[in-house]
C-alpha cells in the first residue's frame, strides 16, 4: 500500500478518485499518504492542500484492493491517470475512517490558499499552472 501511495503523491488530477462537481477543481497537493499497522489496526496518514468530494474514501478504497492482493501496487498510478472516476474503485465506507485533525495556515496565509484550493489548476511537470 505504501508503495501503491507514494505514486499519487505530489500536484495531480484527482478525478479518478473525486465525485465531480460543477465549477470545482480536482487538481489537488497529495502531502503525504501512508500506512503502518498500529495494534491490529491499518492507521493511514492523509495531507494534503485540499480535498476534493470522495477523495480520501476513494483513495482508500483504492489502496485497500491493493493491500489485500488484489491489485497491484502499480494500479493506483493507472487508476490516478485515467483522470476518470474507475468503477473498480470502491468508495470506502465511512464506518472506519477517523479524520484527527483538519489544520489551516494562519491569517493571510489562508485566504491564499483557499483562493489557490478553488482556482482551476493544470498539473504539469514543471509545477502548477492557474
């Protein structure tokens, strides 16, 4: 699964992985994306700088085909870059999932980065271009 999430990481399109919505973006920041097994549990870390409807249920529904064999790790990656929503992606339940922590930049910091969250962004190679 870790290996599977390292390649969503980074300024990608995520709608594969996103429930469209009229005027909003799905070009998203993917932080960090990993998974350890902390008493039996499967604990997943998410940031980001923004999410978009669906996409950590689906980016985890994604991932756990993965970690029980029946995907390959490289599928992530195929499915991220079909930039269409993948009927084999379940949408994880909600039952399960605990968000801990929804964190925000300070002050002018933060009307910036919403304003960068609701922009229509291009990934590209050599950043982001708006």
């Amino acid at each position: 699964m870790n290996e599977a999430s390292r390649s969503l990481l980074g300024l990608k399109d995520f709608a594969s992985f996103c429930k469209k919505r009229e005027g909003a973006t799905t070009i998203r920041t993917l932080l960090d994306l990993e998974w350890e097994r902390v008493d039996g549990h499967l604990v997943g870390t998410v940031r980001a700088d923004a999410f978009c409807h669906n996409m950590v249920r689906s980016l985890v529904g994604c991932l756990m085909a993965v970690g029980d064999g029946r995907r390959e790790p490289t599928w992530a990656a195929e499915v991220l870059g079909a930039a269409r929503r993948n009927p084999a992606v379940s949408v994880a339940p909600a039952h399960g999932l605990t968000l801990e922590e929804v964190g925000y930049p300070e002050g002018a910091e933060l009307v910036a980065q919403a304003e960068r969250a609701r922009n229509k962004r291009e990934p590209w190679e050599g950043g982001t271009r708006e």
